[in-house]
C-alpha cells in the first residue's frame, strides 16, 4: 500500500527533502528525557536573535555528555555509568543514557555550547534570508 503525502502535489516540487526530515522528527520525538527549552534569545545587547536549547542534565559531567551535528541533525548524547561502589537505601535518581535530536533547517549553526548548574544550553544561529528576485530570460523557438 503507497503512502500519500501532504507534499505528494505536482505543485509542490523538490519538497521531498522536508518530508524525509518530518519522518526523523516524528520517529525522534518519542522519549521525554531530558527534558528541554527552546527559546529565542538576544545575544549580548545584540539585535540579531539566536535560537537556545536548554537541556537539563543534572548529573551529568562535561565528559558525559556529547554535542555532534550529523547530516543536518543536531544530536546530544549523555553517557553515565552505574557506580558499584555506592549502596543505596534509595534509589530515585537513575543513571541513564539519553540522545536527543533536532533536525536543522539549513544554514542553521552552532554557536556554542555551555554546561552550567545542571543545564546544557546550545545557542544557534539562524541566517537573515536574503531575497532573490531573478528574472528568466525567455526564448524563442521557431
């Protein structure tokens, strides 16, 4: 059975790559851990806004934790192990392993990343689009 898509239009051309990147948000969005913010910033008194993830991560060291960027992916991993050493009465903080995804619109970047009181926070940038206008030339064919 063939799949119909909301961009399946013959008016709608080249849109194939935005709903490949609609199937990895949708099979992404599953897990809730950690949670997370985004927010739109200003940086630094600036007048240009960035985008910032905020992930909470208590627990987390710098070394447990990866921010990589893979075919227009933003991926943050987090890496704990159990220690042995510990015996617990209770036991209500797990150590787990987590990786959160976003997809990248194109032209987006990183512009830093900051682990701070148990928040990841990672600041992008959107670029300003400019406007094309460009006037097709039309031939004649006899």
């Amino acid at each position: 059975m063939s799949r119909v898509s909301a961009f399946s239009s013959p008016l709608l051309l080249g849109f194939d790559e935005i709903e490949r990147a609609l199937d990895r948000v949708a099979k992404a969005s599953g897990d809730g851990y950690p949670p997370y913010n985004i927010e739109r910033v200003t940086k630094n008194g600036a007048r240009d806004e960035c985008l910032r993830i905020t992930l909470a991560v208590a627990g987390f060291c710098r070394e447990a934790l990866e921010v990589t960027v893979e075919e227009n992916q933003l991926v943050i991993r987090g890496r704990q192990s159990d220690d042995r050493e510990r015996i617990y009465l209770h036991r209500g903080i797990a150590a787990r392993q987590f990786q959160k995804t976003f997809v990248l619109a194109d032209g987006i970047e990183i512009i830093s990343a900051e682990l701070k009181d148990g928040l990841l926070a990672i600041d992008l940038a959107r670029p300003t689009p400019e406007r094309v206008v460009r006037k097709i030339e039309i031939g004649v064919r006899d």
